[in-house]
C-alpha cells in the first residue's frame, strides 16, 4: 500500500515550489506531483479530499516522460501507453475492477499481481482522475468533450449544461447518430424509436435512479446515459414508456458515453503541460452481439 | 333451505373443532407456503418483502415474472392473478427504497394500479435463489435443454464443444434477446460454462471467471468491474469470455419454472408465469 501520509507532503512541496517561479520549477525533473499540482491549479474546481480521485499505482515523485489519458486504465490502455513512452496514466475509470479500486479481496489475484507488476516494470504511474474531472468548472470535462464529439456544443442550455437543444430528430435517427459517430456497436434504448426528439438530457457514464428519474420526469425528451441497472432506471424508463408518456432512453454503454471526455482532457492538459507530451488513448467497446461479431481490443500481445 | 340436522349429544363444542378450510387464503398464507417449500433459510439481510399491497388480500390466481413491470402487473391483473411474485421489485430499486420518490407521478400511478386492482407484489428473489438447487439456474438449464450437462452445480455447464459466436448466437434465439453482448474472442473455443444469472458482482464474478470455465454467462456486470476483468484477462493471453443477456432476460425463464414449481404444491388458485417483454431495442 502507498504511502498516503507522504504523499501529501510531495505534493505541498510541489505547490511550494511552483509559487516560487518557473524559474525554480524547471530546474528540477518533472513529475507525476508537478503535474496533479498544476491540475489542481487549472481545474477551476475546489479540490476536495474523500473521493476516488488519486494515485492509484507508482508514487508522485517519480519522473513523467509522457501523459496518456484514457477512459479506463485496462490492462490493454496500459500497454498502449507504455509503448508509446507515455508513463503518467490519467484514467478516468478504475484500474483494479471497483470504483474505489479496492484491494482488499484482490491481494491474492493472479490478475492483480500481474498488472501491478507490469505497472512497476514499465514505471508507470496511474491517476485515477474521475471526481474533479466530473466537477470542472464551469462544465463538466466530460461533458464538454462529449458535446464535442457530437457537435453538440452549440446547443448546449446556458442555465442547465446537461441539457441540449438538438434539431428535431426521432429517437430510432438518433440512435443511428450515436451509432455512426461513437462507433458504437451494442448502443441499447427504450421508448418508441419514432419519438419526436429535441431536448436531449445527458447522465454520460453510470447514472442511477436518483438522478435518473427526476432527469426523466424533466422537461427533456429523451435521457442519454452509459449505463443503469436493469431493475432500476431503466425499470423506470419501460414503465414510464408504459404509462403511455412520450419519453426515451438511450444506454451507450459506459465507455463509450464518457471516452471523448477524455480526450478534451488530453487537450486541456496540453494548455499548462509543454514540456512532455500528452496524448489520448481512445478504447474499442469492449462488446459485440451476434449481427457484428469482431475480436478488436487494443493490444494484442 | 335445507334442515338443519340436530344436534348430537355428544359432539365437540364448535369452538374445539377445526373449521373446513374452505374459505379465501390470502396472499401472507401463500407466501409462506411459498417460502417454506423452497426450503432456504432466510438471510439476515434479505429482499424477499412484501412491496406493495395489502398482505391480508384473498388471493384469486398467482403470476410470477422477473421484474414487477407496469405492463406485467397490468398483464396479471386482467388475467385475475392478484399475487405477484417477482424477481425484481416494482418500485425501481433493489430494496424498494421509497424515500425519494413518494412525489413522483409514476410512482402514485403504479402504486394506485396496485391497490384499485387488489394486488400484492412479493419480491420472491433470494429463497428462489437459495433454493437448492437455485430455482433460477434450474430454470434457465431446463429452458435451454442444459439439465444434462449440469456438473453437479445447476450453474456449471460442461456443454459440447462450441465457439463463443455460436453460443452466443444460440442463446440470442433461444430466449429471443436481441441486445445480447459478449466480450472476448468469438472465435473462442466454449466446452466449459459458469452462469451467474441475473447480476455478476464483482468479486464472485473475478472469482468465477478465475475457475476454469471458458465463459461466463450472466444478465448484468457493471462496466467497471467484470467486464474490464475479462477485458484484462484476453489482454494477457487467457483465453475467457462474457456474455451479458441483460437482467431480465438472463432470469425470466427461471420464473417460468417457478409458476410450474408452485403450481406443483398449490392446486387452490391458478399460478401463471407472466413472460416480460425486451427491456431495449437497438439499432441494426
């Protein structure tokens, strides 16, 4: 386990040294705690404590030659990162299979030790970077690159940044839309594939009844999320549909509806990290169905 | 009217004589037959609860399903089956939480529907599942003609040697699920099968996966936790596969079994499986 307590005192050293100068910051190498410092710098967002937002593998003082950020840290982003240089992995999503990446049952797991041990061969250090990202100011980083894949920016509502005013569409079209521009082969949806759709509500990633419902009782036509359970919100969509009221909902599947977040997340650290480079990783849905079976993952070795 | 005949002498005061059991059973006293048959302990923590309705209603015909959908419970109550007995609960969470949607519409819409029609909703979840064998996996392989290649686990399939496409292909058709996803090599050769039917937690699913099946079949797994767990299995080499039925469809079929198992011990009302329709369409 890491070592919490100096962790946290890299990281005030870093801040302290940074608001003495660039001067002072370029003599020393650049690492993982230079560049989280800066995040918190630029992030526009009060950075809070208690979330899953950290280093989830490698330790901050170590040297960072490259940054990838990547929605989720799958052994295959890890192998496309490393080949690349890129050793500062910013993930969005878990690294060890639990939102909190929990290793408590895992110590023992052929798995775990097995990523853990390539992670520590290739130096790579790992950032799970979810809550802050969710959080930026004044919208949501995954949201703004969502938007932006869709080319939706322009219909986003001032007063609610969730809510798009698309032009007037059906579902069924829609969901072709998605399907064309997210590549997205297993894209699922409720409601009548001929409702009239404009006002389009997003809960990109996870999104449980609560917010779920009370976003599909609002004002929108339709909710866009990745993923619910099926005995919860999506329940609630099927017998919304079945009580006769004009809605929709339409399930992307989890990496698919956050993964251009991430990479207007490689862009906005682009804007304060010159020295090194940063790219993003896109994944390949990790799902087919039978009408399009494929065998694609990132990395084959 | 029929004379009364007289009284003997001799007879048992009424008060010490058991009464015929002709009149109405109502919903508690069924659930209870219910659950005692099954034979399952009851948890500490369980979601087996009554969910809605009015314990002490007259039972007229029993449904069972997977999930208390507006449209299932509409369904039961036009056939006259006013005990619901479902996998998943009517009311959009796990343990029917009610606290934030008491407000909401829908909410008093179905609530409404359930007590103008007399219905009562059981969650029949974890004594169907506790069962042994388990009322859902014995379900699921007797509908999929599975029963013969149970390896003394209803959940643990040795079947014939097929590829995951082909698996997955015959189980797109056989419970007619047109959503159905799988991640791994389709390609990949499948003689050995872990069924976690319904939900895949995270661990016990990390931990099936680890046992040597090829594959493993189940309605849902987060798309943080299995699904990456395989993803990263293939990643280095292992040669796994998942594939995810959706919820409803991966436990329907074992409610199916649950209205003939019930109708097997309860002969004074109609028992009827209520099958669900597709939870999602996609696009093609």
């Amino acid at each position: 386990m890491e070592d919490r307590f100096s962790r946290r005192s890299v990281l005030s050293g870093t801040a302290a040294l940074l608001a003495a100068g660039p001067a002072l910051a370029q003599r020393h190498t650049l690492t993982a705690a230079d560049i989280l410092s800066r995040m918190r710098v630029n992030i526009g967002t009060e950075w809070r404590e208690g979330g899953v937002d950290r280093i989830i593998a490698g330790s901050p003082d170590m040297p960072v030659q490259g940054i990838a950020t990547t929605m989720m840290a799958t052994f295959d982003a890890l192998k496309a990162a490393a080949a690349q240089n890129l050793n500062l992995i910013i993930t969005h999503e878990p690294t060890y299979w639990s939102h909190q990446d929990r290793l408590d049952q895992l110590l023992d797991d052929p798995l775990y030790q097995r990523k853990l041990r390539y992670i520590q061969d290739h130096q790579l250090i790992v950032y799970h970077f979810h809550d802050h990202w969710h959080a930026k100011q004044p919208v949501d980083g995954i949201n703004t690159g969502m938007a932006r894949k869709m080319g939706w920016t322009g219909y986003r509502d001032a007063a609610t940044p969730r809510l798009y005013r698309i032009p007037p569409t059906t579902l069924g079209d829609l969901m072709r839309a998605f399907q064309a521009k997210l590549k997205d082969r297993t894209l699922r949806a409720v409601g009548d594939p001929a409702l009239a759709v404009s006002k389009v509500m997003t809960s990109w990633g996870n999104c449980s009844s609560f917010p779920g419902i009370p976003f599909l009782d609002g004002e929108a036509d339709i909710l866009v999320i990745g993923e619910a359970q099926d005995w919860d919100l999506i329940a609630y969509a099927q017998d919304l549909v079945a009580a006769g009221r004009k809605k929709g909902l339409v399930v992307l599947g989890h990496v698919l509806s956050e993964q251009w977040g991430m990479e207007f997340c490689a862009d906005w650290l682009k804007g304060f990290v010159k020295e090194v480079p940063v790219r993003f990783l896109p994944l390949i849905e990790p799902y087919w169905n039978p009408a399009r079976p494929v065998f694609e993952i990132n990395t084959k070795t | 009217m029929a004379e009364q005949p007289a009284p003997q002498r001799n007879a048992q005061p009424d008060f010490l004589r058991a009464p015929p059991h002709t009149g109405p059973i109502t919903a508690l006293q069924f659930i209870s037959r219910i659950l005692d048959k099954t034979g399952a302990p009851n948890r500490d923590k369980t979601i087996d609860h009554v969910a809605a309705g009015d314990p002490t209603t007259a039972v007229t015909g029993i449904a069972t399903m997977a999930l208390a959908s507006m449209e299932g419970l509409k369904r039961a109550a036009a056939a006259g089956r006013n005990l619901i007995l479902s996998y998943d609960p009517p009311f959009w969470s796990g343990n029917d939480d009610l606290d934030r949607i008491e407000g909401n519409s829908l909410f008093l819409e179905k609530r409404d529907f359930i007590r103008a029609h007399n219905l009562v909703c059981f969650n029949l979840h974890d004594h169907w599942r506790d069962r042994a064998p388990d009322g859902v996996a014995e379900g699921m392989a007797k509908a999929l003609g599975w029963t013969q290649y149970q390896a003394g686990n209803p959940a643990l399939l040795h079947l014939p040697p097929t590829s995951l496409e082909s698996l997955a292909r015959d189980l797109q058709s056989r419970l007619d699920d047109p959503t159905i996803r799988v991640v791994g090599d389709p390609k990949l050769e499948v003689r050995s099968v872990g069924a976690m039917w319904g939900t895949a937690n995270q661990m016990p699913a990390i931990k099936l996966l680890n046992s040597p099946v090829d594959v493993v079949i189940t309605g849902y797994a987060r798309e943080w936790e299995a699904v990456e767990y395989v993803q990263d299995m293939i990643a280095t080499g292992q040669k796994k596969g998942l594939i995810l039925l959706g919820e409803v469809a991966s436990v329907d079929l074992g409610m199916k079994y649950c209205a003939e198992w019930i109708s097997s011990f309860i002969t004074e009302v109609p028992v009827e499986f209520i099958g669900s329709s597709k939870a999602y369409w996609s696009v093609g």
